[in-house]
C-alpha cells in the first residue's frame, strides 16, 4: 500500500482496509529506516494510526498541525512528499528528524524541544482570527510533553480566550521512562471513562433539527452532561480550565479516530481529544522495551540488539560517580527532568530511591527545586542537557546565582551532539553561563576528570556548572590529572612557540594538534607548544594564561561550542586587558549560526574544527609569522 501513497491525497482515497495497510506497511519502512540510520523509533510507531487519520480528515497545507517535541514525524514525512528521503533521515543534508519548515509546507512550525506546541498553535490559531481565515489548527502533544510547564501556561491561555483550537493528547503513558507527576495521574483517571461523546453527540444533531427549541435545548443537555461529567470524572481539569474535553479514544483504531477528529472540526472554542496510544506498537521488542526504543542507534530488528557495542560514556561516569559521592555524603540528591537513563542517574535512582527526583519535562521547575533543597543545606545535583538547560536559564540567574547557592548543574550532551540537529545541540551553554556571575564553569578532558570535578562541585559550597559531550572519551590517553583546584588550569606540556589552550572534550584535540606542529620544521628548527587544559572557563585561570601567552606570542584556542563569548573571546579579552603586545591568536568555534543535522565527526570537518584542519589552517596561517619569529 506503501508505494501506492506519497501525499495526503493519497491517503484521502483510500479505505478504511486499506489505509490499515498502510499503516503495517509504514511501521515496517519506519523500522527498516530506523535500524538502519538510528532516531526515535517506540513514538513513531506509536503515532502510525493518529498521524493518517489527520491527514485523512484535514487539508495539511492549509489547516496547521503543530507537532510537539517532533521527534513522533516520521510518518508525517514519509506521507508528505518525502518517502524516499526518510532514507536519508538524520544523516548530513538529509532529512531532519524533526519538523523543518524548510523541508515541507505541512511542517508548519519547527520543535525539537518539549511543551512548546500549544503555545504556538494558539499563536496561529489568534492569528488566523486576526486575519479572517477559517483554517483549522492542532496540536499534537504527548503526555510527557503535558507536565511541562509551557505547556500547562498555554492551556491556561487557550481554555480562558475561547479560541477555535484543538489540542491532540498522545496519552501513551510515557514520557521517555514511565511519566509521572499529578498530570499523569489525573490522565490515568480519565483513561478508565469511557468515551462519552458518542451518544451526546448523535443526539446533538437530533435535537438541533428541531426548530425554536433546538438551540437553548442542547445548551440545557450540555450543562447537565457536564455536571453529570463532574460526578463521573472527578476533577474534570479540561473542562473546568475552559477546554471541551472528548474522549478517550483507542489511538489504533482508525475509523473511531477520524470520526472524533471530524468532530473536533465542527466545535467552536478549544478542544481536547484525548488519545490512548501504545508506545512502539507493532513492534514488540519495542512494546516490551518503550524506553530503550524511544530513541536508538541502529539494531538489528530481529533482536533488537544494538548494533554498536554500548562503551562507557560521559554520563555512565558521571552517574557512578555520583553514587560513589552520595554513599559518602547524605546531603546529595539528584534531580532530573524526565532524563533519567540519559543522564546516567538509573543506578542512583535504585540505590538513593528518597533521594532521588524525577520531577517531569520541566528544566525551570528541576532548577528551582534544587535551589530551595540547597538553601535548607542539601546537596542537589542536576544534570541536564545543554540545549535543555536553555529552558532554565533565568532560575540559574534569579534562583541560584543571585543567592549563590551551592548547587552541581552538570550539563550532559554539552557541545556537539550531531543528528538531532540544530535543536539538540549545546553550543551556546559557555555562551550564556559565562555571563553570569557567581558561576563557576568547568568542563573535563576526560572520564577521570570528570570525576575529580564533581567530588570538587560537590565539596566548593558555591554554584557550579559541569559540561561535559554526549558519549565517549577521546581515544587519547592523558598520563595524569592534577588536584582540581578553584580557578586553576592545568599545564599539560611546556613549549615556547605556540600556546594550545581549550577546555573540555577538545583538550584531547589539543594535544594531537600539538604532537602534528611539532613534527613540522620551520627552517630547521622545531617547534615546541605550550598546551593549557583551562579547566575553568570562569573564573579564567588569567595568570597561567598570561605568563604562557607572554611567552610563546602565538596562541590558539579550541573549543566545542559558539565562537561567541566562550574560551576563545575570554582569552581575547585577557589580551586586551593586560595589553599583551604582539600576539598572533586564533580562535577555533563553531559558527554564529545554528548548526545543523549529521554526525559529530562530519560537523567538525566542515566547520573546520578538526584535528588535521587546525593543524594544516595553523601552519599557513602562522607560517610567515613563525618564521620571522624564529629567525629573530
Ligand atoms: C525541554 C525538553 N526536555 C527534554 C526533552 C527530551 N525528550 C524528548 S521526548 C521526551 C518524552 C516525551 O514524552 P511524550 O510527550 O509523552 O511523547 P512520547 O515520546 O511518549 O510520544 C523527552 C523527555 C525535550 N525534547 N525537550
């Protein structure tokens, strides 16, 4: 069925037999292309049904559906114009995987991040008013995405302003791990009713035939349904907040979904179609396993074993850690939005239950917890994705920083992380913690120091934050880790002609980049390179810098983040303000500019950040100027 569908009218011809077909035949493509390329896999296949009934009832070129997250698109894509693209999915300059304007006028908003699609359908849906359109507008968002606060805000705004919108729950009962938190119970609540729109609204049409009485009848009818609602369903959330709630309705069966979502297209004011879906359905490895298969590598669909053996990674080492510190010392606790097998803290949560918190998609509300645990004298670790910690970004100024308050902001999947793109990727952490003041800001080269950075965070009594990458270390080896001491960087190697200072995973890159400039001979004579692990981006170890700059005059700087206000611009700026004279320094960032999808590998090539480029770009760049001091 699958070959014969490339668009929304495609899937508009067919029957209901049919368009079930489809949907086994694009649960199969999804997972052909997902154990192939990686990406999320358990919320795609959870969505198969949903996503054909929408374009089987709407006009997606004009009535916009506003996807939450976006990481459940595939089969949006795969029916709009992009089948044979999705072989691409994920890779460099090929299909994003999650909704991109630039990629179809049915993806009509860009998400990558949770909570955000009620917002900005209510933005659409006051906009069309505003113009005079008729257009219909969605969103589609998930339980998970449901506790985060964004979300809870627009819903207060949309129930209260009466505005022409429909809000899609995807109620699968997850969110990456089970979800959790008083939403999830109150949806759990409403899961058991049955559907009640069924009849109410056959006999809405009935009653509406009749003429005079038709009209304040039916008002009648729904407000004694709606009392009678209030007894059945305790708490009738939607509802009271201004919302027509219907549902639930089974996610997987086709017919009852267009039916509801036909319904949905003739209210007036906001509506809340409740879904119940299954998290991988027609997947069973995925079914048992909706946590693993929410997001993947490639495997192999017979076993659902990875294909990459799983080596030790950044946030294994530090959530071993932790544990190893919180045995020791009972004050720490650890705090998580929803992330707790990404961020490493699954052993914590077994060992440490009471002191663990899984509070929700909800980075503003982890970061506020955690600053009034710290006030009253615990120890609470939050660790975040970079791109995520975006969202809390005021609670570390007007929460933490201001008061000063001791706690581990370790941001996890710090700099590039590759495939999930421009949304996903934390290049701007540096950036924007490097303007806050009362910060202290470090990053490790490697696994050991990782762990020798969080027993010293945990020990400072001062706010800090930890970035460290997505995955694993550098195949480089360092011999040694000095004492992590407050505002001191480490000497990695004397030199006299060239200074390398980064921080964090490019240390590494550092080192090798040295060991190439040194085999270089510039008229006979050798090279020697100074490398400085900064260790601290704030405060910047300026007297280590300074007396290695004074010395060697030409200076490179490497780091995994904007070339904005980072390690790069701290360095300028220290040359500046102690009127260093004389110096040749070359920055080595990412762009000003959103980076986009591919692998890790591949984006530091093209954006010249890798090992063999800085080396060649720093031998023409330096060549004339190296000579002269040479020969000096
Ligand atoms: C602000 C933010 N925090 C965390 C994430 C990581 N994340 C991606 S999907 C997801 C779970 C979403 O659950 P739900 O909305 O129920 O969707 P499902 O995958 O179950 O369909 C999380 C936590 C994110 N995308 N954005």
């Amino acid at each position: 069925m699958l070959e014969k569908v490339n668009s929304s009218s495609d899937v508009k011809k067919l029957s209901i037999e049919e368009k079930k077909e489809l949907a086994e035949d694009l649960r199969k493509y999804i997972l052909e292309i997902v154990s192939k390329n990686g990406g999320h896999l358990a919320s795609n296949l959870g969505v198969v049904e949903l996503t054909i009934a929408l374009h089987s009832v709407f006009d997606l070129e004009k009535d916009k559906l506003v996807w939450d997250v976006g990481h459940q698109t595939y089969v949006h894509k795969i029916l709009t114009g992009r089948k044979e693209q999705m072989k691409t999915l994920r890779k460099l300059d090929g299909l994003a995987g999650f909704p991109k304007t630039n990629e179809s006028v049915t993806d009509c908003f860009n998400t990558g991040h949770s909570s955000t699609s009620i917002s900005a359908a209510l933005g659409m849906a006051r906009a069309r008013d505003i113009e005079g359109k008729d257009n219909c507008v969605m969103a589609v968002i998930g339980d998970g995405a449901l506790t985060g606060g964004m979300a809870l805000e627009a819903l207060n705004d949309a129930g209260y302003s009466q505005t022409r919108l429909t809000v899609i729950l995807n109620d699968n009962e997850m969110s990456i791990s089970k979800n959790i938190g008083g939403v999830s119970m109150l949806l759990s609540k409403l899961r058991t009713k049955k559907s009640y729109t069924k009849s109410s609204d056959t006999l809405k049409k009935h009653i509406l035939k009749i003429p005079i009485v038709g009209k304040p009848f039916v008002r009648l009818v729904q407000k004694v349904k709606r009392s009678i609602k209030q007894l059945v369903i305790p708490k009738m959330f939607f509802e009271d907040i201004g919302f027509r709630y219907l549902g639930p309705v089974d996610g997987h069966n086709e017919e009852e979904l267009e039916r509801m979502l036909r319904i949905t297209k003739e209210l007036e004011g906001p509506v809340l179609l409740h879904v119940i879906t299954k998290k991988g359905k027609g997947y069973k490895i995925a079914e048992e396993n909706p946590d693993k298969f929410h997001a993947t590598g490639p495997f192999d669909i017979e076993t659902g074993k990875s294909k990459k053996e799983k080596s030790k990674d950044y946030s294994k080492v530090f959530g071993d850690k932790l544990v190893d510190l919180a045995q020791r010392n009972d004050k720490i606790v650890a705090v998580t939005a929803s992330m707790k097998d990404g961020t490493g803290l699954t052993r914590f949560a077994k060992e440490f239950p009471d002191r663990f918190f899984d509070i929700g998609i909800a980075e503003q509300h982890a970061v506020g917890l955690a600053a009034g645990m710290a006030k009253e004298g615990v120890i609470p670790v939050v660790p975040i994705y970079s791109s995520f910690y975006q969202r809390a970004y005021d609670q570390v100024i007007h929460d933490i920083a201001i008061q000063k308050l001791p706690v581990i902001m370790c941001v996890d999947r710090a700099g590039c992380v590759g495939a999930d793109g421009e949304t996903h990727q934390g290049l701007l952490d540096m950036a924007f913690f490097r303007l806050v003041p009362n910060l202290n800001i470090i990053a490790p080269k490697d696994f050991r120091e990782l762990e020798e950075m969080l027993e010293f965070a945990v020990n400072l009594k001062k706010p800090v934050v930890i970035r460290y990458p997505r995955g694993g270390e550098d195949k480089y080896r360092f011999e040694s880790c000095k004492q992590v001491k407050e505002g001191k960087a480490e000497i990695l190697q004397e030199g006299k002609d060239l200074t390398i200072i980064a921080i964090g995973k490019t240390v590494a890159r550092a080192m090798k980049v040295a060991e190439e400039i040194e085999k270089n001979e510039f008229e006979d004579n050798q090279l020697s390179v100074q490398v400085i692990n900064a260790r601290f981006l704030k405060p910047l170890d300026i007297e280590t810098i300074k007396e290695s700059i004074t010395k060697t005059k030409n200076v490179i700087t490497i780091e995994d983040g904007t070339i904005i206000n980072g390690l790069g611009t701290a360095v300028k700026e220290l040359i500046v303000d102690e009127k260093l004279e004389n110096i040749n320094l070359k920055t080595y960032a990412y762009p000003d500019k959103f980076i986009e999808h591919g692998s890790v590998d591949e984006l530091e090539k093209r954006y010249k950040l890798d090992e063999e480029t800085i080396v060649k770009d720093f031998l023409n760049y330096y060549k004339q100027d190296i000579a002269k001091a040479l020969q000096k």
